[in-house]
C-alpha cells in the first residue's frame, strides 16, 4: 500500500449521511463516541471554522474520514499550551471493519500528513490516541509520529503523538 493511492476530497453536503452512517459503525463509535446527527455534522464541518474534513479516497472509493484542526487556539479546554501557530492537530478513522490493520490506516495517515506539510506554514502534526488504542498508536508510529506523552483532555485521557516535518517518512 502506498500513500500515492490515497487522495483526499473535502467533505461536502452529499457525503454527509454516508459519514453519519459510517459514525455508526460498532468499530468507529467505539473510538469516537455516539453519532452526531447529519444536522451536527454539517454545523462542525461544513459552517467554516479552522477543522478541515475530508473524505479519504483509495483508488477513487471511499475508504475514509480525517480532519485537521489549528491546535493553537481550539478552545473548550483543549490544548491550552500550545503556543505554535504552526501546529495542526489530525483524526481519522477507516470505515470498513473488514480493512482495519492491514496497513491501509498508516498509508492514509503518511499521505495526509505529507498533504499538510506541503502547506509549509505547518511546522508540526499532532495526534492524540487513547491510551488504550494500542492498534491506533502503532499505526500512527509507523506513520512517523513519536509519543512525547500522556495528557488528559476535556474527552479523557489521551497519548499525544506528535510528527515534525523533517521526521515524516517518504514511501
Ligand atoms: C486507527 C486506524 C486508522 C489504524 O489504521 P489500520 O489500518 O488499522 O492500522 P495499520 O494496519 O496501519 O497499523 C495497525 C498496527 O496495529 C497492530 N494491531 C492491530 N490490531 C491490534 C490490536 N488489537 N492490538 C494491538 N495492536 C494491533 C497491527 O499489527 C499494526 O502494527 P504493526 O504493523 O506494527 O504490527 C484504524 O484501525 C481505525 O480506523 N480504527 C477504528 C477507529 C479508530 O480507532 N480511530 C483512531 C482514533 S485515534
């Protein structure tokens, strides 16, 4: 699997019921919590703001869900610190159970940082993994992030995976 596969379509209105739908899947709840409604979805992702959702595209389907935030400034107590208009924030999912730990996750990952880092503008990127998602964090380490270490988050306690430019893998 390589991160040329993946392309990265901005998610739209029409993509809507498929992500909730998506949301609802046993594999992707578990980790992200109880759907939103389409209505929610659309007022997080589609009425401005600093997240950027996508669509992730493998070979054309989708396969896929990831955004990207600014971390300096996100508000409601999350990552206070930081200090670094530099730094984006990701999260992600695979949506089809049958496709989870084949290698496909870090494919999808490497080619969405590797989108971000061309903005140069961004100087690091972040992910927060539970700690109890070890196929998460295994994944997201050989994506190129290293565990610079536990925080608590206003969604619990969280393993904070930091990637820097110079440390993104090439395929
Ligand atoms: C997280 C996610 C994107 C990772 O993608 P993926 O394709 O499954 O991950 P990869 O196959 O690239 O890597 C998974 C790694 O975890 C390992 N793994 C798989 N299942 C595991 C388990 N139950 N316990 C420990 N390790 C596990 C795999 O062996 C592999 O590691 P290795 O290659 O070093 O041996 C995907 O699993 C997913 O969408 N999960 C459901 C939602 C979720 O957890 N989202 C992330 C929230 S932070």
């Amino acid at each position: 699997m390589s991160t040329a596969d993946f392309k990265f379509r901005p998610l739209a209105e029409p993509d809507l019921p498929l992500l909730h739908a998506w949301l609802q899947r046993p594999h992707v709840a578990e980790r992200w919590g109880p759907a939103e409604p389409v209505e929610e979805l659309r007022e997080d992702f589609l009425s401005g703001g600093t997240t950027r959702a996508f669509m992730a595209l493998l070979d054309g389907e989708p396969v896929g869900f990831v955004q990207s935030y600014v971390v300096m400034g996100s508000g409601d107590g999350w990552w206070e610190d930081e200090t670094d208009p530099g730094a984006r924030g990701i999260d992600q999912f695979l949506a089809h159970a049958h496709q989870l730990g084949r290698g496909l996750g870090r494919a999808m990952v490497r080619a969405f940082v590797a989108r971000l880092f061309s903005d140069q503008a961004v100087t690091v990127v972040q992910t927060d993994p539970s700690p109890d998602n070890p196929r998460a964090i295994r994944c997201y380490a050989a994506a190129g992030f290293k565990a610079v270490g536990e925080v608590v988050t206003p969604d619990g306690p969280a393993l904070l995976m930091r990637c820097w430019r110079a440390a993104s893998p090439q395929d």
